[in-house]
C-alpha cells in the first residue's frame, strides 16, 4: 500500500472511531428541534408527541423551535446551516423538501444534499370535505356536480403551491373534472370559510377538520391517501372512484449533512422505539397521522422519489407560487 493510500485508510478509520466515540457520549446536552410551522400544526403535533418520549430515553431535553416563513424554508435553512452534530434537527411536513424546490424560483438550500433523512415517523393523508349546503355527500356525487357545472364549484387549499393546491390540481386531471382553486393564507383560514359555508369545499388535515365534522357543518367525502386512513377506515379513498390517485404528505425528522452516522442510527433508533409506543401511536393516530416508520437510507430512497413525482405533477399543472 503506498503512502497516499495508507494515509486516506488511516483518515477513513480515524473518522468512523470518532463517530463511534461521539455516539457513544451523545447525547450530552439539549437537543433544539426546530419545526419551520407554527405551533398547533400537524408537524408541530408530531414533534413534541414523540420527542417527549425520546427525551426522557436519551435523558437530555429536546427543545421544540417554531421557526416559521416562506412555507418552511426559513426554518430549513437554519438546519441546513446548523453544524452537523446532532444537536439542531428539522421536524417537517415533506412539502418542504418535495414541492417548494419546484415552486420556489431561488431555493436557499438543496433539498437533497442539505440534509441527512432521519427518521419519517407518519403519514398525514388530506381529506376533501364539503359543507353540508353542498349538494353531493360523497365524492362521486361531488364529481359528478364538477362535471355538470364546470369550473363553478371551489375548493379551498392551504396556499398556492402548497400539498392541498398539487390534491386539487391532480384530482381536477385524474377525474377529468374542473374545480375552483381557491388559495388561502394558510389552512386555518380556508377552513373557517368552509366551516361557516363561504366556500363549498377544502383539502384539509383532519386535525383541522375535526371541530367542523362534529358540529355538523362540514362532511369528509374522501382522503387523499391510495387506500383508506386508520385514523378514518370508514372515509373512503379518491383513489376508490380515480384509480391510481394518490397524494399523501409525510412527517418527519432530518438533520444537516454530514451528521456522523452512528448519531443519526441513535435518534432514528429512539423514534422508532417511541413510535412503537401505545399511547404515543394512538395520539397521533387521533391528530389523524398514520404511523408509517421509514428510517436513514430507506427514508432517504423515499425522500428523493417524491422529490422527483412531485416536481413532474408541478411541472404538468404548470403550478407556481403567482
């Protein structure tokens, strides 16, 4: 072996003992979590769910931050640029990664190569849900409303460019139907306005739903999802009337590139293990998250393909951020 080649194996294994060290002792203080969503929000609700468990297992605080703006990307480029030692990660819906690349004309960041998948904890299918003055209580019904009045009826989304505007656009292609994309500053406030009957329908996280279905003044017709929730088994599917539809968003936890793997296996290792709790499954099964574990190099696989379908359904629908 010459020199050269001695010198990079010496610097290779040099690199995986300090790893190994480093887990060994990690972790020796707080951890901040930063979550680029305002408090209440759905991944907000998974964040401090399972890191209080995972808190209490690796015996440090985690510190839940809400770093909001520019639809996650502030809070994400504080991650991407936080020094990659386990201590600063990101808990996010996956639309940061996976759409804003497509619809953000300057990233700050690369979706990709900025982070290291750690851990996807959930799904978090959307739901279309109507007001009770619609007339079709289920989604063929609604569909075939669409059809009859094209154009005239409106769904609700979240924002321009956001998981619940991609739902809309795709169910408008797949069923070959034309409703109204109605974009809000957020889903509270289309929400409200499908609460209180300003707009016919919305795609919504269920955790937002949820006030409006038990007081009687909105009715779920389908979820987003290829196949029926296990927070809802009796809402069916789009993909039941459309087949092959399907869009569901994640949550999950990255951290910065470059975090030494032997951390990065610890933290998965202890949401995983928090995951696989009762009572942390059933909490968040009743915030209407699905348990679905996806960790490290599987995750990252999963990151990367819906990085790619999301951009095409972006670039078919021609959607943007105007």
């Amino acid at each position: 072996m010459n020199r050269s080649l001695f010198a990079a194996a010496l610097s290779t294994l040099a690199l995986m003992a300090a790893g190994a060290v480093c887990a060994q002792t990690f972790p020796s203080r707080s951890i901040r979590v930063i979550v680029p969503f305002a408090a209440g929000g759905a991944a907000d609700t998974m964040a401090r769910i399972a890191s209080e468990r995972v808190a209490q297992a690796l015996g440090q605080s985690i510190a839940i931050e809400n770093l909001t703006g520019a639809g996650g990307n502030v809070g994400a480029l504080q991650v991407a640029r936080a020094e990659p030692n386990g201590y600063t990660l990101m808990a996010t819906i996956d639309s940061v990664l996976t759409i804003n690349p497509h619809v953000t004309p300057k990233m700050p960041f690369d979706a990709i190569e900025d982070f290291e998948p750690l851990i996807k904890l959930v799904d978090v299918p959307l739901y279309l849900a109507a007001h009770r003055s619609f007339p079709g209580k289920t989604l063929p019904e609604a569909i075939a409303a669409a059809k009859s009045k094209p154009g005239q009826y409106a769904i609700g989304s979240s924002g321009q460019g956001s998981p619940h505007h991609i739902a809309i656009e795709l169910l408008n292609r797949s069923a070959g139907v034309q409703f109204a994309h109605v974009p809000y500053r957020g889903a509270a406030q289309s929400l409200a306005d499908l609460g209180g009957g300003h707009i016919p329908l919305a795609m919504g996280a269920y955790t937002a739903l949820r006030q409006f279905v038990e007081s009687g003044a909105v009715v779920i017709l389908a979820t987003t999802g290829p196949a029926r929730t296990q927070a809802l088994p009796n809402v069916p599917s789009i993909a039941e009337t459309v087949p092959g539809y399907s869009v569901t968003s994640w949550l999950g936890f990255l951290a910065p590139a470059k975090t030494p793997r032997p951390v990065l296996e610890k933290l998965a290792a202890e949401y995983a293990a928090a995951l696989r709790l009762p009572e942390v499954a059933e909490r968040l099964k009743k915030g209407g998250m699905d348990p679905a574990p996806v960790a490290l190099n599987e995750f990252g696989k999963l990151l990367r393909a819906d990085h790619a379908r999301m951009g095409k359904i972006v670039r078919d629908a021609a959607i943007t951020l105007n």
